[in-house]
C-alpha cells in the first residue's frame, strides 16, 4: 500500500511544476520528499502521481499537503494527508497490468 513506511512513488503538484517522492508513514500521513527549498509548492496544493514508473497511472490523486516546515537548508520537509482514511475501507479496487 501507499502507506506503507517502505513505499515510495514518484509524484507531483497540480500542475505538474514539482517531481518529488511521496514515501508512506504506515498511516494516512506520507512525506513529500526532495522539495527544494525555493519551491513554490503551499499547504492546500494537491499531490498527484507523476507518470514516470509503470507501477501507477499518471494523475492519480493522492493527497493534499496539510504543513510544510522549511527549517532544512536544501529540502522542504513536506506532509500530505490522504483524502480517506485507510482503516475504514470496505472496497478496494486492484488494478494490474498485463504483461
């Protein structure tokens, strides 16, 4: 799952200005991750999968980024909350690609 404290999935703003990686926290917290500090990403921007790995499709939404902490020289440290919470899904659906 997109949770899971060893997921990463490459991702991006709204209108496709910032790549980043989305890790997961094992809850509905992930941390957008090597946002530079110059960045013009904001609290309230929503996060989307970018497209670039074959894992998932371009645009899905996963989130909005609720805080952003700026004390790191380099990167911003970056919170995205998902838009449901995971512990009370009753349907999921499983997408697969043929090969």
């Amino acid at each position: 799952m997109i949770t899971s404290n060893q997921s990463y999935t490459s991702a991006t703003d709204e209108n496709g200005n910032t790549l980043s990686i989305l890790s997961g926290q094992g809850n509905e917290i992930l941390s957008l991750e090597y946002i530079v500090t110059d960045s013009n990403i904001q609290v309230g921007d929503k996060i989307f999968t970018s497209g670039i790995s074959d894992i998932y499709k371009k645009n899905l939404f996963l989130g909005e980024i609720t805080s952003i902490d700026n004390n790191d020289v380099m990167f911003k440290q970056i919170t995205v909350k998902l838009p449901y919470n995971i512990f009370n899904l009753k349907d999921v659906m499983i997408i697969k690609k043929e090969r």
